[in-house]
C-alpha cells in the first residue's frame, strides 16, 4: 500500500512538474529579457506616479468605459452583436482625448495625453500581433516552388523569343540571301486598284439597298400616319354629333319636367284627380314620342367605317 502511494505521489509531482516548466518556458518566451529585478523596480515606479498623480490605472480607464458602455462582452468585441448600435463598444473608435473625456467624466481623473497615446499604441500592437501569421518552413517552401515556377516561365519565354528571332533574322552580308532578293520588286499598284475597285462597288450596292428600305420604310410610316388622322378626324365629328345630340335631349328631358310639375300643382288645385293623371299620361306619351326624333342624330355614327362612337 504505502509502495503504491509513494509511487503514485511521484507520478503526480513530476505531472506538476511538467506542467510548471512548460508554463514557465511560454512566460520566458515573451517576457523579452524582462528579469524579477526589472519588474519590481517597473511596478514600484508605477505605484509613485499614480500616487504623483501622473498616470492613470488601467483599471480606472476601464470602469470608466464600463460606465458609458455597461457590458463587458460589447466592450472586447468587433462585429455588432444583437441589440447593440453600431459604432460603440468594442467598434467605437478610441482617441486618446476620448480617453481623457471619458475618464475625466466618469471618474474624476486627470489621463496624461503621453500615458494615453502609448496605452493606445500598446492596444494596437497587442492587437495586430494576435492577427499576424508566423513566418513557418512551410510558408518557405512554398514561396521557392513559386519563385521556380516563375523562373521556368521566363526561361521558356526567353527560348521562344530566341526561336522566332533566329528564324526571321538574317545577316545582310549573306550571299545565299543576297541572290535571293529581287533587284526589280514587284509592283503591287493593281492589286491595289483592283481591292479599291471592289470594295467601292460593294459601298455602293449596300448604300442603294439601304436607301430603298429606308425609302420603303418612311412610305410605310406616312400611309399609316394619314389613316390615323382620318381615322381621328371622324371620331372627333361623331362625339361633335353625340354631344349635341345629348344636348337636345336634355334641352327636351328639362321641358318635361316643367310640364309634370305644372301638371302637378294643377292637381292640387282641381278636385278632378283621373282628368289630371290622363293629361300627365298624355304629355308625357307626347314627349317620348318627340324625343325619337332626337335619337336619329345618332345615325351618322352608326357606320363603324366611319368611326362608330361606341368604338371610341
């Protein structure tokens, strides 16, 4: 049992051990060179000027923007969470006199304009250093199968070039090339005259059959555009006729109502009742029967041709 125990409280020390070692080898990696002496002498002269008054704790500045903000987690953050406006918190963009205002009116407390640049300073490098990506063998390799390539690329280019150049150079002094040179050239002025020739007749038939159905076209235009004005021309002469037409009527239709109402209070005047309702029935049957001939106005409309005015 106790052979148990004493090994097994081995085992856990150098656990400990272990873990202590690793701890203590990432803190010396990022210490850079900052030894115990150095950091008791780096806090008391802190502890002085804040006790001066010549610099500000961190954790005032702090609970002086957790005063204005009021979250934490807004305060740390980049992207807008839900419920949070735009342009505060972790997103609002801190100057060093936001600084002073800011802890001025929330804690009563004086920032040196050096402590707050050097604290902005510090923030951003902090934070830059979280976004940077190592420099890794891997990235090394990488970088010279890239150069390799491109060098490739140019080596092949440089081949082209050299093929071309040494299949289109010549050297004048050459006699084998000098035979064969014409001293006489050919004269190209016919073919020349003869593609001019061409070209100007085939400019010529495109411009006639582009005038011939732009001609045809406006034809078409202007024929159209007359029988939409006749065409307009009886539609406004059928709704002259139909507005006079409803004139008359309504010349007849108030020529009624006067004789109904005469009709009416010579009705209340007389005791004869039946001698009354027979002569209402008798100029009203007078005035249907005349205002048929108001309605033969419509006839000149009739004619759809002509510019029916149901049609309008």
């Amino acid at each position: 049992f106790w052979s148990f125990m004493l090994l097994l409280f081995m085992l856990l020390l150098n656990i400990l051990l272990a873990i202590l070692m690793e701890a203590y080898g990432d803190v010396k990696a990022t210490a850079e060179g900052l030894t115990l002496p150095k950091q008791v002498s780096e806090m008391v002269r802190r502890y002085r000027q804040t006790k001066r008054g010549d610099r500000v704790r961190l954790n005032d500045i702090w609970d002086a923007f957790f005063k204005t903000i009021g979250d934490e987690k807004d305060m740390v953050v980049w992207e807008a969470g839900p419920g949070f406006p735009e342009g505060q918190g972790g997103r609002e963009f801190v100057t060093p006199e936001l600084i002073q205002e800011r802890v001025m009116k929330s804690m009563r407390l004086q920032v040196p304009m050096n402590q707050a640049k050097r604290g902005i300073s510090q923030a951003k490098a902090v934070e830059e250093a979280k976004k940077a990506t190592p420099y890794t063998i891997k990235n090394v390799h990488q970088d010279f199968d890239r150069l390799n390539l491109l060098t490739r690329d140019v080596r092949d280019n440089v081949r082209q070039a050299v093929d071309i150049m040494s299949q289109y150079d010549f050297d004048e002094n050459d006699a084998e090339f000098q035979t064969q040179i014409s001293d006489n050239p050919e004269d190209v002025t016919e073919h020349r005259q003869l593609v001019a020739e061409a070209v100007k007749g085939a400019v010529t038939q495109l411009t006639a059959e582009i005038s011939t159905t732009l001609t045809k076209e406006a034809g078409m235009y202007e024929r159209r555009q007359k029988q939409l004005e006749i065409s307009q021309a009886e539609m406004v002469a059928c709704a002259k006729d139909a507005c006079s037409n409803l004139v008359q009527l309504r010349e007849r239709t108030d020529e009624v109502v006067n004789r109904l109402q005469h009709l009416a209070l010579g009705k209340q005047r007389r005791d004869g009742g039946v001698s009354a309702a027979s002569n209402i029935a008798a100029v009203v049957m007078g005035a249907l029967t005349g205002g048929k001939s108001s309605t033969s106005g419509f006839s000149a409309c009739s004619n759809p041709e002509k510019g029916n005015i149901s049609s309008v």
